[in-house]
C-alpha cells in the first residue's frame, strides 16, 4: 500500500506524536474586573461566568484561579468616581492601587499585571485627556505617568498600557525608571484595533465612549504594515511584550509579528470572540469547549506565546482532565 500523509493521522497516539502546537495553561492571562464598592459579584450578561467583583468578594476567584495554576491575571479597575481626566486612576487609594495590594499580600504567587488606560475613569469614556473633543497625546502621557508610578507603588509586577496614545511605552519606561522600577516590565497593547469586538467589554468595564469612537487612537482594521511600525515603536521604547488584540480576525498579524520579532507575542481573545463561542454554545449550534480549545490553539498556532483569555479558568480545567 502507497503510504501518505494519513499515515501521521492513524491513531491518537501517533495525532500525538505528530503534533505541531500545544497549549498550555501557562500560556492564559486572565483578566479581571474590580468594581469599587462592596458586596458586588455581578455577571456580566454578554459574558456568561464573567464577573464584576468588588474586592471584598474576589478572593474565591483569585484562589481558583492559583489552584488552577495560571500564572498571571490583568486587572481593570471601576471607580465609583469619574472626572474629566480619570483622576481616580492615579489615587494611590483608588481601586486598582487597593486591588493590586491586596492580591500581591493575599496571593503573592500569581503574577499581577495592570491595564494602563482612562476609559474606565473618564466621565466621557475616552483614553486620555480631550482636548476639541478628541484625546490629546501630549496632556495624556503627563496623566499616564502618574498611572503607571501609583500602580508601581502598590506594587504590580507588569503594567500594560492599552490607550494607544503615541510615546506611551518610552514615557511609562522613563517613569519606572527614575522612580526605582527598572524590574516592572511592559506589555506594550502595540497593535490594537479599533474593533467592535470590544462591545461586552465595554459593558463590562463601563467605559463605552460618551461620544465618537476611538478611531483617532486605535489602529484602522484594513492595515497590516502598520502593525510593525506601531510594534517596532514600542519595542525602541522599551517594551518587554507586544501585544496584538483582537486576536481572532488578526491571526496574520500575530504571525506577522512573531515572524519579524524576537520578544514574546501576546494576543487578547477579546470580549466579543468570547460572547460569540458563549452565544453559539448555549443555543446548542456548536460544542463550546471543543470550538474554546480549537480557537485557543489556533492563537498559539499563529504564533502567540500569551494569550489574554476570559476562557482561561475553563480551558485550564480542559487541560487538567486531559492529562
Ligand atoms: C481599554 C480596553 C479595552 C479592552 C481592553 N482595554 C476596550 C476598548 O479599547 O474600548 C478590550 C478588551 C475586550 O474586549 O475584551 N482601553
Ligand atoms: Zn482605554
């Protein structure tokens, strides 16, 4: 008999043997909403077993989360006050400083990254600061700043700016620096587009822009050489990790990225690729947590060493059982 290709596929032992891509649950950041207030444990509805948590409420997560053994989460905080500015983001009180404390002393071996960003603290929604009702880049980084410096302070192991605002990584980097945080690496957003797949996140995190859309800061979705300008960017001005959201409909561009450079890639399996597999699964159209593990694999196939996934609890479980 002619022996083809089929022979790699005869058995799952040698499917095994044979196979290219294999994910882990190292590879999962978990992201992780904290509302303050107390006594809240809030399921977001497009996002079936996602939660807003108050702090009060988080640690059962937050200890499943280490049973599981996933290594790092990425925290979003929701202050009860918002200003024109999002003053609330640079409190060394406020909601993130007081999370990022209480995680680090409670669970000192899970790896605690900050969203760097404003949305969830502007009264408008917007990444910065406005200026003629668009962000303005320059009055943005003086605020990013002072972000990033009160998040070090509470003691956040990596911090990763998601507002897209141009020399955000070299002025962060700078600002670590002259304050004796050399250790806290970036996980630059490099490459984020200005998607509608963030929808449910929004809703989430509360930060669904009063006015417009972010189309002035995030990326147009039509383009691919800019996604290595954006990237080379960021890594001249200090960035540890590039990161490329969404992830799903940008798979060339994580392959595009691992391709050209030699820091880790990351990829955030964002909000909305995540409702839509909840969707499809609950209604019964497809097997969720087949389609989760074959959409996760496909990330890591494309070439991310991370990905930021809300199925990171579930597709760990999946990798348990399997062993
Ligand atoms: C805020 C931010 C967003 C996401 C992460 N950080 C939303 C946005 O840019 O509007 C999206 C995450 C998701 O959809 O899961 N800058
Ligand atoms: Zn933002």
């Amino acid at each position: 008999m002619e022996e083809g290709l089929r022979a790699y596929r005869k058995t799952e032992e040698i499917r095994k043997k044979n196979r290219e891509t294999t994910l882990k649950t190292s590879d999962f950041i978990y992201p992780i909403f904290i509302e303050e207030g107390n006594n809240i444990k809030k399921e977001i509805v497009s996002m079936p077993g996602i939660y807003r948590f108050s702090l009060d409420q988080v640690d059962a997560e937050l200890k499943e989360v280490v049973e599981l053994e996933i290594p790092s989460i990425i925290l979003f905080g929701i202050p009860k006050h918002k200003d024109e500015e999002g003053s609330e983001s640079w409190n060394e009180n406020g909601i993130i400083q007081r999370s990022i404390k209480h995680i680090k002393k409670n669970f000192p071996t899970l790896k605690v990254i900050a969203d760097v960003c404003f949305c969830e603290y502007t009264n408008h929604g917007h990444c910065g600061v406005l200026k003629n009702n668009d962000v303005d880049n320059t009055l943005t980084l003086i605020n990013l700043r002072k972000q990033v410096l009160a998040q070090a302070k509470a003691g956040v192991d990596m911090v990763a700016p998601s507002g897209m605002m141009d020399f955000a990584v070299r002025e962060i980097r700078e600002e670590l620096d002259k304050n004796g945080f050399q250790h806290i690496p970036i996980m630059g957003y490099s490459v984020k587009y200005a998607s509608a797949y963030y929808g449910p996140f929004r809703d989430a995190a509360d930060s669904t822009p009063s006015f417009g859309d972010r189309k002035t800061y995030q990326m147009d979705t039509a383009n691919r050489m800019e996604a290595i300008k954006e990237s080379q960017a960021d890594l001249n001005e200090g960035a540890a990790i590039l990161m490329v959201k969404p992830a799903l409909s940008y798979l060339d561009i994580i392959r595009d990225l691992k391709n050209k450079f030699s820091v880790p890639i990351a990829a955030y399996n964002v909000s909305g690729e995540y409702a839509m597999i909840k969707a499809a699964g609950k209604n019964g159209w497809i097997d969720e947590s087949k389609v989760m593990m074959e959409t996760l694999l496909s990330i890591k196939r494309a070439g991310a060493d991370f990905i930021l996934t809300y199925f990171a609890k579930e597709a760990a479980k999946q990798l348990r059982n399997n062993q």
